[in-house]
C-alpha cells in the first residue's frame, strides 16, 4: 500500500522544481507506491514503439513523464499562488482539503 498525500487527481498544481519549473497543469494520475504524479503537458518524454496492434505505424510517441511529488505544490487560482493544503473539519463532521494561503476556499468539488 502506499503511501496518502494532499494532492489527488484532478488537482492544478504548480511544479516548484526541476526543468518544468513555474508551469502549471492539471494532475492527470497520482502514483502512491513511488510518491510521483503525472501532470498534463508537462515532463513531456519521448518513446520509441514498435509496430504493434494499438499503434499500426509504431515510431517515437510523446507522453507525460511523472514527476517527484515533492517537486509539486498545489495551485491555488483565486490568489494566482501555489500554497499548501491541509484538512478542515466542518461542525457538520465533514472533512475537506483546504489551501492554507485561502482557508476559505475548498479543493474539493462535493
């Protein structure tokens, strides 16, 4: 099992580190077991594939690379600003992903 993290899939993110670094995109898959996600349009690597029954022509294909989740922070569009997140509990008993720079507004959409 892996490891929990605040940032799921579906979230905008800024990349804080690395060659990608300043850009922004959504989070297309988080992979626990290796504390990377995947992030659209960004980290975008090359492969080389062989003729096969998906791909009819094979050749080099471009993808999204997964970066280290570290090197990742949740980005907060209403301040135009990266920031933390952490959990809120309402009176209700219900528990929500908050940015730490902009405690009022929820990340997630239920």
């Amino acid at each position: 099992m892996g490891e929990k993290f605040r940032i799921k899939k579906g979230d905008m993110v800024m990349v804080i580190a690395g060659k990608e670094r300043g850009k922004t995109g959504k989070v297309l898959e988080v992979l626990t077991n290796g504390g990377r996600v995947t992030v659209e349009k960004l980290n975008i690597v090359k492969r080389h594939t062989k003729p096969n029954a998906k791909n009819k022509q094979g050749g080099i294909l471009e993808r999204e690379g997964s970066i280290d989740i570290s090197n990742v922070m949740a980005y907060c569009e209403s301040i135009q600003k990266p920031s933390r997140v952490k959990m809120k509990v309402f009176d209700d008993g219900r528990k929500v992903r908050v940015y730490q720079k902009a405690p009022t507004e929820v990340l997630d959409k239920s």
